[in-house]
C-alpha cells in the first residue's frame, strides 16, 4: 500500500533546472556519505606521514649537496622565520577560518531551513542560493567579493576602512553557507518520517514539531560533517593570499624573498606550510570520526 | 464552529463515501461506516487494501478527494478544517511506534500535554506517571526509547497518545512489528482501554483480538468495504467468497 505522506520541503524533490551536484544524503546516524576528506585524513596512520615529510626532507638533501648554500642554511632560514610566519601569517589563517566558519554555520542554518518551508517562494531562492554557492569555484567568489566591497565605508564624518582579510571572511563564507544549508537539510531529511507523523498526531504545529522534535535528533548528525566542513575551510585559505591577506603562504613568499629567492627554500618553507596545517587539521579530522563513531552506537 | 451540535447519541466518527486516490492509484473507492461513542471497532483484510490509509484519513493525517467524515460532527474533508482542534481529540498509535528518541519514556508522554495543550507541568507529570502504571511499565520512567523493547516501546507510544485525553483512539497495525512474545502485552493494554469505555478504531492482523474485544468488524478489500457485522456472525457466517477466502487463509 502505498503509505507515502508527503510534508512540503521534506520529502518532496528539490525542484530546480540547474546542473547540480548530488545534495548532501547523510545514509544512517553518524554515517553522512560526504565524509571522504575526513576519513582518509583520519585513516591516515601517522607513521605515513612521518615518512612522506621524510622523504620530502631527504630529497633535496641530496640533491642539493653539491651546492654551497646547504638545506642546512636553508632549514636555519626557515628557523629564523617561523615565530614570523606563525604568529603573523598562521594564526590569520585561523582567525579567517573561525570568523568564515562562524558566519557561514549561522547563514547556512537559515538557508538550510528556508530549503524545507512549506511556501514555494522561500523553498526555491533558497535553493537556487544554496545551489550557486556549492557549485562555485572558491576562487571565483574570493575575486568577486574583493572586487564587489568597497575598499572603505563613510559614515558621516567617519571614514571605515575595510581590511582585506575582512573580505576574505565573506568570500568564504559563501560557499561555507551553501554547504552548511545542505549539511542542515540533509540532517532534517534523515529523520523518519514517523517522527513528524506522530508530532503531527499529537496536534504538535508544524513550527513546534521542527524546533521540538526533528531538530534536537539532527544536531548531533550535524556535528561530524560541520567539522569536516572546518578542515575543508582551513585548508582552503591559503586562497586568500592571492588576495594579498597577509597569512601563511604570503608571509611565507616573502620571507623566501627576503633570503634571496634561493631554490633549496621552497621545500623547507612550504614543506613547513604543509606541516603546520596538517598539525591544526589532523586532531580535528580523527575528533570527526570518534564523534561520528560515538553518535552512530547512540541514535 | 457551529457543528458542535453534535450528541452522544449520534455516532462519534461517521465515514460517508471516501474516495482516496494516490495518484492514479485509488486506495479507497467509497467507504462508509459509523463508529459509536464507546464502540471498538476493527478492520481487517489483505495488506493493500486501504485499512491504514482510511484511518490515518481520520485525523487528517492523508486528505480525501471526496466523501465525508465527520468527527463529533466536525467535517474532516474540508480545507479550513482547524487540524490541530481535531488532532486534539483523536489519539493515534503507529505500526512503528514513532517514539521520540531523545526522550525518555516520561517525556515522550509529557510533552505534548505541555508544549502543546500548555497544562501544567506537574499535574501532566501526575497523569504521566499514572498512565506508565496503567500500561505496566512503572520503573521504565527514565529509560530512553532506544533501551526499551519493541513492546514496551509500543506501550509508552499508547500511554503518549492518552496523556492527550482523547475521545477517539486510532491503532494502526500496533502489533505488526513486533515478537509474538510481546503481542500479548500490547494487547491487553488496548483491551484495558476498550474496557474503560474509550472509542477504539483498530487496523489488526490480529484474528483473535479482533473477535475478542471488537464490536464490530470490517473486512475491506481492494479499496471497499465487503462485508461488516458484529464478531460472532462475522467470524462464523461470513457470506462473501472473499471474506471466506481471506478468514480461512488467516485461521
């Protein structure tokens, strides 16, 4: 018998012409499919990357051997240059990422629940929005933001000036926002649909059932593929040193620069960039996975 | 509104000619039946044959495309029909039991009464905990859905729907998913509320149950309704082939 009870956004097909990517369909609790990055950062064993980071080191100790200026010349540049670039360039990474990441999460919750209204005309800008968003280069919305901002804002008499790494935050969170929404709605459409069945039976309104019901069971499937979203964001903001943000790979070119251009730097300083993101990504890629573990024994 | 001329001497649930299609598919193809206040009444029949769609149709959980039903009066098959006034006074219990899983047993029965009939907290508590004595599952207070049995589960869902106080109760295959060990529990909590005088409109598979505590039976196949009447005639002198062809494979 066919039983199927059809609720308005959530079990209906997004209805958009658009050539789209799959949406976000997390399978079971804890168990969303997109997870791929995580997972194979995580599944990765340490030792492997021990002896990648070796060899990358190795290398160039060879080959360079010949030459007067030695790696070892190089690796006391990098030494030299390390309270630099951390302090001045990582630790922007980190602030755009956060700042992206916050206001991403807080668009993309709205969007995500503007994508399962009852009314039509919410249902679709919504997921036009979401769909641009997911489905534009990083890039491309990183120039487009720079470009579109003004550089500063005159209020009256005062003059705020707008500082690149500012619209970096919301070029990022564009495409953060877009995925966020689908993060939100796919953790919404992973719910029974028993639960607003039986809400709906106990004369619960449609409002009630959402933020009573379905959503307290979807926060905890959103947390692993919200982190996973993180790492993805950390790793994209290198983008921003096209931008001319001072951050990690901009401060990086330029200490190069400061040390003469030579060749035997490239390694050891972007060899360094590598590390010291795998070093903030890692811990957050194997907490996904006990999360997601800890949450798919529990619902 | 102004139906509320409704008596207790008219029937409580009165079903006229209900015609429901899912798309091209029609499930049901003009169904009446009148349902007493007090009565229990049961349907049975093949799987596909409508029995859940009819009654989920009730309380307004799938919509008719034509036909009446009215509820204490009120018509059901109409567009400015306040759902949540009917919904109020039909309770509704779930093959799939539908508990919610991030609450406990007690919470699931306490919060609609609070968030949505905004009764006081501690008087629902009271009822609460008298409803969990009544289907028998005094000590399970505090355990979450997941931890408890397919039964017992199935019980917290009963004890859900009459923490609402409703003059109508709806059981949608209640038994069907679960051990056959646990059936029994289940049963004899509806057959306590059949006793205490509740409206009862039962889906079953269940043969026996069913000539037990119904008052009257429904065999419904393909979309109609073949043929009703009280248990003992129904079971013993059914006329029509199918319901013969139906009783003998079940029995």
């Amino acid at each position: 018998m066919n039983k199927k009870n059809t609720i308005p956004g959530i079990n209906t097909e997004p209805t958009t012409n658009f050539a789209v990517l799959k949406p976000f369909k997390a399978t079971a609790a804890g168990e969303p499919e997109d997870l791929l990055f995580s997972r194979w950062l995580a599944s990765t064993p340490i030792w492997a990357w021990v002896l990648m980071l070796a060899a990358v080191f190795i290398w160039p100790t060879f080959s360079y051997a010949a030459t007067a200026y030695t790696t070892a010349d190089a690796f006391q540049a990098l030494l030299r240059w390390i309270p630099f670039i951390v302090t001045g360039g990582f630790l922007f990474n980190v602030i755009i990422s956060f700042f992206a990441m916050l206001i991403g999460t807080i668009l993309g919750i709205v969007l995500g629940l503007m994508q399962i209204s009852p009314s039509f005309y919410i249902r679709w800008p919504a997921q036009v929005i979401t769909q641009v968003f997911r489905n534009s280069p990083w890039l491309v919305l990183l120039f487009i933001v720079l470009l579109a901002l003004p550089y500063e804002i005159e209020i009256g008499d005062t003059i705020i000036r707008i500082p690149d790494w500012v619209k970096a935050v919301f070029g990022l969170c564009l495409p953060i926002m877009a995925n966020i929404a689908e993060v939100v709605r796919g953790a919404i459409n992973s719910v029974p649909n028993g639960q607003w069945e039986a809400a709906e039976s106990l004369a619960y309104t449609r409002h009630q059932t959402l933020w009573q019901i379905i959503l307290p069971q979807c926060f905890k499937r959103m947390i692993p593929p919200w982190m996973n979203w993180y790492a993805i964001l950390t790793m994209a903001t290198p983008l921003c040193s096209l931008l001319g943000v001072e951050e990690l790979i901009t401060l990086s070119r330029q200490a190069i620069e400061a040390e003469n251009n030579r060749p035997e730097l490239l390694v050891p300083f972007y060899g360094f960039a590598l590390l010291i993101f795998f070093a903030y990504c890692y811990p957050i890629a194997r907490a996904t996975i006990a999360l997601e573990r800890r949450f798919a024994v529990k619902l | 509104m102004s139906q509320n001329a409704w008596t207790d001497d008219q029937p409580i649930v009165s079903i006229k000619d209900v015609h429901k299609s899912f798309g091209s598919l029609e499930v049901l193809k003009g169904i009446s039946m009148d349902v007493m206040k007090g009565e229990v009444i049961c349907i049975i029949g093949p799987s596909g044959s409508g029995k859940s769609t009819l009654i989920r149709c009730v309380n307004a959980l799938n919509d008719i495309q034509s036909g009446s039903i009215k509820v204490e009066g009120q018509e059901v098959n109409d567009k400015d029909l306040d759902k949540l006034e009917l919904r109020k006074k039909v309770g509704m219990v779930f093959q799939q039991y539908n508990l919610f899983p991030h609450k406990t047993a007690l919470e699931n029965i306490m919060m609609a009464p609070i968030k949505v009939l905004k009764q006081n907290p501690a008087d629902v508590e009271k009822r609460a905990r008298e409803l969990i004595a009544k289907v028998r599952l005094q000590g399970k207070e505090n355990a979450y859905p997941g931890e408890l049995s397919g039964g017992q589960q199935q019980r917290v869902a009963i004890a859900r729907s009459l923490a609402m106080n409703p003059d109508i109760m709806l059981f949608d295959e209640v038994t069907a998913a679960l051990d056959p060990e646990t059936v029994k529990e289940v049963l004899v909590a509806i057959k306590d509320l059949a006793e205490d005088g509740m409206t009862c409109m039962l889906v079953t598979h269940e043969m026996g149950f069913a000539k037990e505590i119904a008052d009257h039976i429904y065999f419904t196949d393909r979309g109609v309704i073949v043929e009703h009447g009280p248990p003992a005639t129904f079971f013993d002198k059914a006329e029509d082939p199918r319901t013969r062809e139906f009783l003998s494979q079940i029995l």
